[in-house]
C-alpha cells in the first residue's frame, strides 16, 4: 500500500475516528452517560466530557484522581460503594452500583456506574497484571436522578391511588354508596363491592346481568326505574331515581340511584356509570321525623303549649306559640321589646328582670304571668326556659310556653278557698285531715291540727306517732283503744273528749271525729279536731260554780239553821240554868231547921224572872222572820225555780230523784226578797228530795196563776207523805222528823211567804207523797 | 279561923242571872262567892290566901273559858276551876279535864250537883295548900343550910356513912359527923331516911 494511500487511509480514520468520538460524546451527552478509566495502580482517574458534566464539572477541567472522585461521593454512600467495589474485585467480578453524588455547586444527583464486560473480561489483556489481576477498569457513568425521580413520583401516585381506592370503597360501604357501569354496547354490569352488599349480594360472586338486575327491582318500581334509565339514554340529562329493591333475603330496600351516560366521539353512548346509595335509614328516620313533627305540633295545639328555641341561628317560635301570643307567625317571632309590650302592665317589670337576668346570667326561669293579646284578651301564660349547654359552653335557650288561664283561675280560686278555710279553721280551732292510721300515711293535715297538737305548721311535716305522743298519758291508751276498734270495725268515731300536752306545757282538750269511708282501704280516715277547751273550761268553770253555789246554800242553809238553832239553845238555856238554880237554892233555904224564908222567896221570884226571860227570848227569835224585810225587788218565779232546781241537781241525783219542771210561760213577776224566795223553794225542795231518800221518786214543781191575781207554785214528791194528823203540827217550829232537822224550815218558810202576803200549806195522802203550795201576789197585786 | 281563910267561890259568867242564882246556891251553904261578868276582871284579881275555886262559864265574851284556864296555869296560879256551859262537847270536856279542871257542868244542873263540884274542889284546894306549905317549910330549911352542909346532906341521902362522907370531903371523920348532926338539926330531920324523903319532896318542888 502507498505512503499517500496510508496517510489518506490513516486521514480517513483519523477523521471517521474523530467522528464517532464526536457522536460518541453527544450521544453520551444525550443519554447523560458518561465512561470513565481507573488505574487500579496510579489510581488516576480519566473521566469523559459528560461524566464531567454529571459530577457538576466543566469538562476536562482538570485531571482526576481516586481521592477526588471519593470526596465527592455522597457521604452516606461513599463506604458503601467502595467496599462492595473491592469485595466484587476480590470476587472477580465487575463491581457496579447505584450512588449519590454531590456536585460543587451542593446538588445531589444520583448516578448508575457500570463496569464494562470486555475490559475485565478479555483474556491476556494487557491491562491485567501477571495474576491475572485487572489493573484498570473502564466503565460507565449515568445520571438517573430524573428517571429515578419519576419512578419514585409513579410508586406514591400508584400508592395513592390504591388509598384512595381502598378509602373509597370504604367511605361506599359507609355511606351505602356503591357505583357500578353499566356498558350500554356489551350490555355488562360492573358493580363496586358496596353495590352487592347493597343488593344483599356477595361481592365475590362475579358480574351481574341486567336481567338479574332487573328482578330484584321491586315490581312496582320496576317500570319506573327503566323509564328513567331509558329518558337518561336519549336526553343525555343524568337519571336520579329512588327505588326499592328486594333483596334475596326478602328485605325490601330503598335506593337513591344517580347515572350519567358516557357517550363517545360520535355521540353514541356506550356506557352509563352512576352511584347507588342505600337510603332506607334515612328514608324511615326522615318519615320518623315528620311523623314527630306532626305529633309534636299536634300535641302542641291540643295543649295550648307553645315552644320556642334562641340561639345563634335565630329565633324560633312554633305555630301555637304565635297562637297562644294571638301573633300572626308571618311577621315572625317579635323582639324582646315587641315581646314585652305584650306582657301585662304588672308583670312586665318583672319580665324584663327575668329576661335581662336570661341574656346576662344565661339563667332559665319558670314562671307565670299575664299577658294582654292583641284583642285585648288577658291570658296567664306559664313560661319555662331552659339555657342550652354544649360541652360547658352556652349555646341558647330552648322553652315552651303554656296558656294556664284556666288553672291559674281555678288554683286562684283554690288559694282563696283554701285562705278562707284555713282561716274559718284557725278561727274556730278546728283542723282537718285526712289519714290512713294503719299505714300511717297522711294525706292532709291542716296548719290548724298542727297548732292544735301544740306544733309550728311551718316546721314541716311531722310523723304520725308524734301527734299521739303529745295525747296526755292518762288519756292515751283511751284514745288508741278507740281507734284500733274503729278501724277494724271499719266505722266512724268520735272521740269526744282527750287532753293533750303541748310542748310548751300547756294542756289543752281535744274532740276528734273520724270518718271511715267503707270504699277506702283500711285504716283510711277524713276528720277533723277541735279544741273543746275553752267549752270544757266553761262547763267545769259552770260545774265548780253550781257545786259552788249548791254547796254555799246547803252550808248557808245548814248554817243557819245550826247557828240558829245553838244560839237559840244558848240563849234560852242561860234563863233555864239560871231558873232551875234559883229554884234548887230556893229549895235549898226552905230546908233544913232554920228555913231561910225571905232568902227563899227572892230565890223564887228569880225562877220567875228567869222562866220570864226564856220566854222573851223564844218571842225575839220568832220576830226576827217577821221583821226582817230588806228587799223588794221584781222577781220571775219561774226562773227562781229553774236555779234552784240546778243548785239542787246533784242532790236530787245522789238521791235518785228525778225532777220535772212544769212552769206556765208568761207569768207576771212578783215584787219580793229573791233570797228569801229562794230560801223557800229550796227548804221545799230539799224537804222533799230528803223524803225520798232511800227510795228515789219523782219530784215535780209547777207554778200556775190564779184567778185572784195570785201564782200558785207546788212542790210535790212522791215519798211518804205526811200523816193526816200531823199535816198543821208541820209548820210549828222546832217541828221535825229528822234526826239532823232543826225544825226550823217549814216555820221560816212559812214565815218568808206570809211576809210577802201570800200562803203556804200542805197535802199529803199517807203513803203517796206530800205536795207544798204556796202563793204569792202578782207585783201589781201586792199588798201592804 | 279567920275570915281570911275562910274559904271563897269565884263565879265568873256573863249572864247576870245566871252568876246570881249561883251565889244564892252557895249562900244555902254559907259559902261565900265573889262575881265576875268578865274573865279580865277576875285575873287582875289577887287570889287571897284561903281555900278557893273558880267558876268559870266556857262560853264568855272576848276571852272563852278555856283560855282563861291556860292563862292561870301560865301565871303559875293554882286555883281548881268547874267549867259550866250551856252546850258541852265531848272534846271539849276533855281539853278542859286534862287541863286540870275539877268538874264540867252542863247548863242546867241541880243544885246539888253543882254544891258537890264546889266541896270537892274546895278541899283539893286545901291540900294542895297544905302541901305548899310544907314545902315551903322545908326550903326554909334548906336555906339555912351551908355550901358545906347542903354537900354533905346530899351525900347522906345518897346513902354515905360518915367515913365515906369524910374521905370524899377530903376531911377528917370527926368534922364530917359535926356537919352532919347539923344537917339533921337543921333540917330537923330524925333520920337519915327522913332526910331523904325531905330532899324528894325538895327536889319535885323544884322540878316543878
């Protein structure tokens, strides 16, 4: 070959050679890869442009070697990959790997390195050493960063993707939402797992066909849901549909159904895809709703009971709320200021207070008052307002509102009936109550039966055995005893007369009248209690007086008979005593031998004077009775008798002896000593009780008037009687037959009468009682 | 004897008739009466020194007759007293009794009835009288005697001989015996049991 030729040949070579280097460098530069040469020994590195440019450089800015190569090596890779390149020599094989590297300018990028086969690899390679140990290593240099980059960014969308898949078909099967596609051309349904379980169906069990689809439509809505689907098909407007279904397990089930129609270039549809969700729930909870709605408002209505709600959303008021207020609900609920102005003059401050004491305190209230309706009406109103609390935080009011006209005006009316009985009680001490003594429950108890057991009413309730530990002790097991037989016989009692004692010592008498009502329960009890003391207080006040007074006129009488009758004995014993002494001293000087006769004749003639004297004596006594008049005044002789009949009643009683009044009405009054009167008909009275002492009787007083302008009064018992013989020998003084008489009584009664000029005899029949008369002379009639 | 002890009845009552035909009563016996209407005007009275008694009406104005009693024993006076009324009871009579009344008379009584009441309690007064005096007598005596003497008197009457007398006296027995002989003269007692009866009586008086 010629010299030329070579040279032209070597210039060719040279020149396709510079060429492909060129290509080479771009092509590297395109793919971003770069080669490199690494002398095991000199560890001197040869790097190509691109591998320059990877590592952030410019190229062939210097030389390189190992260490610099190293030092650039991200840190965290750097031991890494130099190990695993030892350890793949020592093993003899081509060492690459993945790394980062870290650019002057701070970027990191991430690069591939390949070892090339050939080089390691050719045998009696001039750049092995003896052992056969490569000495040089050749390869290349990718920048992956990018792909790298976008591998990563494909795993988190695909990651992504299956959450969001995964999250929605959980939020499906939470919602009951399921989808499905249907493919209009093939006519195959796909459907998501919340649709079988919608349609009660497995989803493992694979695709559907529309026929099968189709059946479990429940038949009256089938027809229904095609239509739509087919209008959904030619309008291209989305189908919306609620159906029911029958799943295979027979439960019906209602469905909200949403599908568009995906149509292709040409407009031909060729697939419809939509949500199926499972409103049954909602659907019943929604007709729940309503129905409590309507029950609500109803109920409302029925009740005149209103209810309203405020809060941040606004002011709610119900329909029967604007109807109780007599607003029209079109202008909606008022102001508070409006709200006010409805009230009734004289609640309205308080309102205001209560309103203001809502919005600042966020305090509820409960309370009546008045309001006036716009047509003048005034209507109670009961208005309750609770505040609303969410998690310790006010939120605003809810209440209702009620139209109590009526209650208020019968529970005002109660208020005052109950005032005016409470009062009637207090006034008269009479209480009420209502019991069950067997189970000792009390259902009433008026203040004033607390009083009356001596407790405060407004100290509470008392239990039932306290009432009874105040029943004075001697009265207590009476009192129990009582009640026990009432309530087993299951009747009324009345148990006119107990004491009780007062905590602060006080006695008091108690009568309480217990009404069993057979339809009760046992024990059951409506009664009442009164205090009967200040009654007992008068009666035993009267008694003590009457005892009184019988017993003074009994002593009186008894006294003076007695007095009379020793000072009458010691007043004529004195003369006798001296007449029978001066008659034994007259006799006394006649005897012996030396008669003493002038000494006898005066001791005589003092018997005389002494006799004389007793006589006088007798005379006084008698004109005693005759004399003493110190009073005329009118008297009713009927009512003389009347009380002195009462004085005597314990006497007559004791004895037996009943005694009847027989008084003619209207008699004139007679003019006299009513004591002396008195005095009379009580000796008559008393004569006759004491004759029929042992065998009791009867003993009958009338008074009559007579023709001659007398009255005539007649005491007459049914004892013994008088005996005919001694019938006048009665009146005489000192006449008695009784062993403590006086004899006395009938002669002064006798005495009394004549002084007023009327009479006083007697009649007896032997055997079948003695009667007393006597007359007196009418006031006008009176004599001198 | 002499008028002065010729013996006296009180009568105090205030019926005129009544004290009156009482004196003529005692007249009838020769007994002599002072009258009193009130029972003041007999205390002021001094009682003389002859038997007397009293008679006294229980029933009197201003001070009854039992009170008029009790006053006189009071005033250590010691008169027998008939107590006459004109209605006695039972308690009364006793009361007056225990007191130391003679008799309880009831208006009217014998004559007789009353002359007997009067006899007997005339004579009580006599020996009460007697009694008296004697006793009077001996506290004469009595009072004559020593310091020494009355010793020695009670000594002999607690039955001591006169060597015993003498020791307890812290004497010789010749100066005892000459006390005692003039004790016994003294008291003109006989013997020593004689002396004993007078220190009783003595000793009753003054217990009274």
């Amino acid at each position: 070959m010629a010299k030329e030729d070579v040279e032209k040949t070597l210039a060719e070579l040279s020149r396709d050679l510079g060429e492909s280097k060129a290509r080479l460098e771009e092509a590297q530069r395109v793919a971003h890869v770069g080669h490199w040469e690494w002398d095991l020994e000199t560890d001197v590195v040869v790097w190509s442009d691109e591998t320059y440019r990877i590592f952030g450089l410019s190229p062939q800015e210097r030389p390189m070697d190992l260490a610099t190569v190293r030092a650039m090596v991200h840190p965290d890779d750097r031991e890494p990959l130099y190990r695993g390149v030892d350890q793949d020599l020592v093993a003899g094989q081509r060492p690459s790997g993945e790394f980062r590297i870290v650019r002057p300018s701070g970027e990191v990028r991430t690069v591939s390195s390949l070892t090339s086969e050939r080089w390691s690899s050719l045998p009696g390679d001039t750049k092995r050493d003896a052992s056969g140990r490569p000495y040089k290593l050749f390869g290349t240099i990718q920048d992956i960063t990018d792909r790298k980059r976008s591998e990563e960014a494909f795993q988190e969308i695909s990651r992504k993707l299956q959450e969001s898949n995964a999250m929605l078909e959980e939020a499906q099967r939470i919602a009951n939402v399921g989808y499905y596609s249907w493919n209009l051309i093939e006519n195959r349904v796909i459907w998501s797992d919340e649709v079988y379980r919608i349609y009660g169906l497995d989803p493992r069990q694979g695709a559907i066909d529309l026929a099968k689809v189709g059946e479990m439509i429940h038949p009256e809505d089938r027809e229904l849901v095609f239509a739509a689907a087919e209008k959904a098909l030619q309008s291209g407007t989305p189908a919306d549909i609620e159906h029911r279904l029958v799943r295979p397990n027979g439960e019906v089930r209602t469905i909200h159904s949403v599908g568009t129609v995906k149509r292709d270039a040409s407009g031909r549809a060729y697939e419809m895809f939509g949500t199926a969700q499972d409103i049954t729930e909602r659907k019943r909870s929604e007709e729940a709703l309503k129905r409590s709605q309507f029950y609500l408002s109803e109920g409302q209505r029925i009740a005149h009971i209103g209810s309203w709600a405020f809060d941040d959303s606004g002011h709610y008021w119900s329909d029967e709320l604007y109807k109780i207020y007599g607003l029209d609900p079109q202008n909606g609920a008022p102001t508070v200021e409006q709200y006010l102005a409805l009230i009734h003059p004289q609640d309205r401050a308080s309102m205001a207070e209560t309103i203001k004491r809502m919005q600042e305190e966020h305090r509820g209230f409960d309370q009546i008052e008045r309001i006036i309706r716009p047509d003048g009406q005034v209507r109670y109103i009961r208005a309750v307002a609770v505040p609303v609390m969410e998690q310790g935080l006010f939120k605003g009011f809810i209440g209702t509102t009620m139209d109590v006209t009526e209650q208020e005006l019968l529970t005002q009316e109660l208020r005052r009936e109950q005032a005016y009985l409470a009062e009637a009680q207090s006034l008269t001490h009479i209480g009420s109550w209502a019991t069950n003594f067997y189970t000792k429950q009390m259902f009433h108890l008026s203040d004033e039966t607390f009083r009356l057991h001596g407790f405060d009413p407004r100290n509470g309730p008392i239990p039932l055995e306290h009432f009874f530990e105040t029943i004075h002790p001697e009265d207590r097991a009476g009192v129990t005893a009582t009640l026990e037989q009432a309530i087993h016989t299951r009747t009324d009692y009345d148990i006119r007369e107990f004491r009780v004692c007062h905590p602060d010592g006080t006695l008091r008498f108690l009568r309480t009248i217990g009404h069993h009502n057979p339809s009760s329960e046992m024990g059951y009890y409506v009664g009442i209690t009164m205090d009967i003391t200040q009654r007992k207080q008068a009666e035993q006040e009267r008694e003590k007086l009457r005892q009184l007074e019988a017993n003074l006129a009994h002593i009186n009488r008894v006294n003076m008979m007695g007095e009379l009758a020793a000072a009458l004995a010691h007043e004529i014993k004195q003369p006798i005593a001296a007449a029978v002494a001066n008659a034994g001293a007259c006799l006394g000087f006649l005897e012996g031998e030396r008669p003493d006769i002038f000494e006898a004749r005066e001791a005589a003639s003092g018997t005389i004077g002494s006799a004389r004297r007793a006589a006088e004596i007798i005379d006084h006594v008698r004109s005693l009775f005759k004399k003493s008049f110190p009073q005329r005044e009118p008297v009713v002789v009927n009512e003389l008798i009347r009380e002195v009949a009462l004085l005597l009643h314990n006497d007559s009683r004791r004895n037996s002896v009943t005694v009847h009044l027989e008084l003619a009405e209207n008699l004139p009054e007679v003019a006299g000593d009513r004591v002396q009167l008195e005095q009379v008909l009580m000796n008559l009275m008393l004569n006759a009780i004491e004759a029929m002492r042992d065998a009791g009787g009867d003993l009958t007083i009338t008074s009559q008037p007579t023709d001659d302008g007398h009255l005539v009064v007649s005491v007459r018992d049914t004892g013994l009687g008088v005996p005919a013989n001694k019938i006048d020998q009665i009146f005489d003084t000192f006449y008695t037959t009784k062993p403590q008489g006086t004899g006395m009584g009938l002669a002064i009664s006798r005495s009394i009468v004549e002084s007023h000029g009327g009479r006083l005899w007697a009649t007896s029949d032997s055997g079948r009682g003695a009667t007393f008369r006597f007359t007196l002379p009418y006031e006008g009639s009176m004599g001198t | 004897m002499s008028t002065l002890s010729s013996p006296i009845v009180f009568i105090v009552d205030d019926d005129e008739d009544m004290r009156l035909s009482m004196q003529r009563v005692l007249k009838t016996v020769g007994l002599r009466a002072e009258l009193f209407a009130k029972p003041q005007d007999f205390l002021q009275r001094n009682i003389p020194d002859s038997p007397s008694c009293l008679v006294l009406d229980v029933r009197l104005p201003g001070m009854g007759g039992l009170e008029v009693q009790h006053k006189l024993i009071e005033a250590g006076i010691n008169i027998p007293i008939i107590f006459i009324t004109a209605h006695g009871d039972i308690p009364m009579t006793v009361k007056a009794m225990k007191s130391g009344a003679v008799e309880f008379l009831t208006k009217p009584f014998r004559h007789q009835e009353f002359l007997d009441a009067i006899q007997q309690a005339l004579q009580r007064d006599q020996l009460s009288r007697r009694h008296r005096n004697e006793i009077a007598e001996l506290q004469g005596r009595y009072k004559g005697l020593t310091a020494r003497e009355r010793k020695v008197m009670d000594l002999v009457v607690s039955g001591m001989q006169t060597k015993q007398i003498a020791a307890v006296l812290g004497t010789s027995e010749i100066t005892a015996a000459v006390h005692r002989g003039h004790v016994m003269h003294k008291m003109q007692a006989g013997s020593p049991a004689e002396l004993g009866s007078m220190a009783e009586r003595l000793k009753l008086s003054a217990n009274r």
